[in-house]
C-alpha cells in the first residue's frame, strides 16, 4: 500500500459516525439497495442495517459487484459501497431491539399523524433512519416501534420518492447538522473501533479490493 492510499483511508476513517445509520427494512431492488449504501458512504456512515426481503439481500453484482458473505459485504473494486459495513436482523423486532441496545433513536421515513418535516429532527443524536420497501414502504410493525416519523415536504403530483433518493435527502440533512455540531472534526471512534476499521480496510486493499 503506498503512503498515499494509507492517508487517504485515514482521512476517511477520521470522519465516520458510528452513531449514524440507515435499516433498510426489505428494500429488495438491488440499485436502491447498492445507492441507499453510497449515501451512507458519503456522509460517514460507519455500519447500515438491513432486514432481508422474502428472497433475501439483493444480489448486488448486477450493479455493484459485491457479494454477501455472512454478516458484511465482501467487495470487488469500483463500488463506494464497500467501505460500509452491513449487519443483517432476521426480523424488524431483532433489529430495533439491536439498535436500541446501541442507543439510537429510530425515525422511520414514513407518512403519518404524527410525521414531522426532515429537517425538525436532531440527528446530532444517536440515529437511526428507517427505509422501508419500495412499493409499501414501513410496516405497520417498524412504523410503531420507532421514536418518530419524518417526512420530505411534495410540492409536485406525485407524493413520495424513490427510497434511495429519500435515504440521501435525509442523509444529507444528517450531515449538515452534523458539520455544524463539529462532529467530522474530530475522530469519533474509539481506538479500538478506529485500528479494528483499519485493519479490516487495509485488508480488503491487500486483496485487490481497494
């Protein structure tokens, strides 16, 4: 590896948030799938979450070249979303229980009484942004399990994006308040976390991953 790699995957473990993060609850569509994990990419997510589909993760070489192989993806080169790791929750309770265990709050993107715009929730806070599936969207079950619903405002005919689009929209809105708060200024995993992440980064690079 020369210096420069090595810098350069330093400068981008310096500003991950590990207390920043996505469930995608059975989004199936592997370009949804492979964008929603570029998004995490590029706002410093350091883990995503997902819930399987009936038939399971999507197969992501059909855009990505990756493969599923246990717990975490295990990339080719070309793809941002290689440096996120995935966890996978055999169901929607599993996977809040998990979350809630980490201390994050949930916010489901979902339309609802009691959804607020996007932009009122504090992301400066523990999160976790919930995506639900492409043509149904949350569950009934994520939907009253998490903390709170948030929506993006429609000016048009139509009345909701595509998930991957919404995942950045809000993911975005994460990352300004979080560069406000100063939180990409200072490294924000522990040293354990931070040489355990690089070890792993520097591996993958070592095998024509990087």
């Amino acid at each position: 590896m020369t210096p420069e790699r090595l810098a350069r995957i330093r400068a981008v473990l310096d500003k991950r948030q590990p207390d920043l993060t996505v469930l995608m609850e059975r989004v199936h569509k592997p370009h949804n799938f492979s964008a929603i994990l570029r998004s995490c990419d590029a706002v410093g997510v350091l883990e995503a979450h997902a819930i399987p589909a009936k038939h399971g993760i999507p197969n992501l070489e059909e855009t990505e070249d990756l493969s599923l192989k246990g717990r975490t993806f295990n990339e080719t080169s070309g793809s941002a979303a290689k440096w996120i790791e995935l966890r996978v929750h055999p169901d929607t309770a599993s996977a809040f229980a998990h979350l809630r265990s980490q201390g994050f709050q949930v916010l489901a993107a979902h339309f609802s009484e009691r959804a607020v715009d996007y932009r009122q929730a504090d992301y400066t806070r523990p999160t976790c942004i919930l995506l639900g599936t492409e043509k149904w969207g949350v569950s009934p079950e994520a939907a009253e399990l998490a903390d709170g619903h948030i929506l993006i405002p429609m000016m048009g005919m139509v009345q909701s994006l595509n998930v991957s689009v919404a995942a950045a929209v809000i993911l975005f809105e994460a990352q300004r308040q979080r560069l406000q708060a100063g939180f990409y200024q200072r490294v924000r995993l522990t040293p354990e976390q931070y040489e355990a992440v690089l070890q792993s980064w520097m591996a993958r690079h070592a095998q024509g991953q990087g």
